[in-house]
C-alpha cells in the first residue's frame, strides 16, 4: 500500500479542491511570517527595543505554532477528501523490509547532502561557518528552551507531510508531470526555511534558502520514487530537528 495518495485517485474536477495544494504549497511560509510578527508584535508591546530583530530568537516557537496550525490544515483537507490523516500517512505492513533497506541505504547518502551545505554556504558567504549559526541561535530562559522541544515533536507530522504526502501527489495530478511536480514542492519546501527566522540580511537570507535545498531534492525524490518511505523520513526529520535544539545547550 502507498504512503502518499497516487495521482489517479486525486479528484481534479472541483476547482476549490484544485487550488488547494498551491495554498498549501506557500502556507508554512506565510505562517512563518505571521507567528514572527505576533511576536514581534507582543516583543514591541512590551516596550522591547528592535522588537523584529529580538522576535527572530523565538524561532522554535514560530515554527511550533506554524507545526500545529499545519497539522490542523493536513486534517481538515484530508477529511475533505473523505480520508483520515493516519488513513493516508502510515507504515507500510506489505513492504516494511523494502522500505527499511530502502531507508538506510538513502539516509546514507541523505544526511550528508542535509549537513554539508550549510557549512560550506556559510563559510562562503560570511567568512565563518558560525556567524549564521550565532545569529539564529540566541539564548533563551530555560522555559523556553524545555518548549522548544515541540518543535522536532510536531515538525514530523507537519513539514514533509504538507510537501510530499499532500501537495507533491496532488500537483502531479494536476500538472500531468511528476517530475515537475517534484520539483516545485521540493523548492518550496527549502525555500520556507528564509523565513525562520525572517532576518533582514541578504547573505542570511540566501543562507537558509540554499542551505536545506538539496535536502529537499533528496528527500522528495527518494519519497517520489517509493512514497510508501514517507513515514521512515518523518522520524528522520524529527531527529535531525532535535539535534538542531540541541544547539542551545551549547550556548
């Protein structure tokens, strides 16, 4: 059984139905911005100078919220559809040996394209492979710190769920071209990553556009030629997110 929906059983026909996946395609971006500027917002109520700047150390925050709201959104869809998200994203009983040696041979070379690019693309741009680092990871009271963990907790059932197990399959059927449709959500899917935290900086910027990108290639071409690797990659990006929280025991 397939992880992913296949395009022939997508409906089409309803134009609303048809409009949904490019919704999706942008929403965490545009939820990124939205959760930093609630912050920002409540920052600057508070009289906290440079509230915007100040707004980009709660990034796990913005990116729990934008999670939730995420899930939420993959629910409701889906029952839309007359489906259940676990009815649509789950493990495999039929090709759970396939799928396991699939998914150590792929996360062998998957970790490297995931880890290489954002210190290679930071030494390039700034001189330093830290300064970028330093800029996204700022302290924070222990509270916060301990609530972070919700964001690798709920990122697995958000992020590539939103990219590859609803719109990838769902803009194959509507392009009529998989490669195509690949290719557009494995660009937005890195592409969200400049706005988490949105910092007024180009070389920043161009940093977390660049710096997950060939991941995202990876990953969705390995989940385009075997969906049913979806759930498998799920936890992976929860893990490597832990570790990214991890980081502010270092700080």
């Amino acid at each position: 059984m397939q992880t992913t929906a296949q395009p022939s059983s997508i409906p089409i026909s309803n134009a609303k139905a048809s409009f949904r996946p490019w919704l999706m395609l942008i929403s965490r971006s545009v939820l990124f911005i939205l959760f930093q500027a609630l912050i920002a917002l409540i920052l600057f109520a508070t009289g906290t100078d440079s509230a915007w700047d100040e707004s980009a150390r709660w990034w796990t925050f913005t990116a729990f919220l934008t999670n939730f709201v995420s899930i939420y959104l993959l629910v409701r869809l889906y029952n839309a559809e007359g489906k259940g998200y676990f009815d649509v994203i789950h493990f495999s009983r039929e090709t759970w040996k396939k799928d396991l040696a699939w998914f150590f041979g792929t996360s062998l070379i998957g970790l490297p394209i995931g880890a290489l690019p954002m210190t290679a693309l930071a030494a390039a741009l700034f001189g330093d492979a830290m300064t970028p680092t330093t800029m996204m990871f700022r302290p924070l009271p222990t509270w916060a710190f301990v609530l972070s963990f919700l964001f690798p907790l709920t990122i697995a059932f958000a992020e590539l769920p939103t990219y590859f197990g609803y719109v990838m399959p769902r803009l194959e059927a509507r392009l009529k071209n998989g490669w195509l449709a690949w290719l557009i959500a494995s660009f937005f899917l890195g592409a969200q990553h400049m706005f988490l935290p949105l910092i007024l900086d180009g070389r920043f910027i161009l940093w977390r556009l660049g710096m997950y990108l060939p991941f995202a290639l990876f990953v969705g071409l390995v989940i385009k030629l075997r969906p049913t690797l979806l759930p498998y990659l799920m936890i992976l990006h929860a893990l490597m997110d832990l570790s990214a929280v991890a980081v502010y025991l270092t700080i």
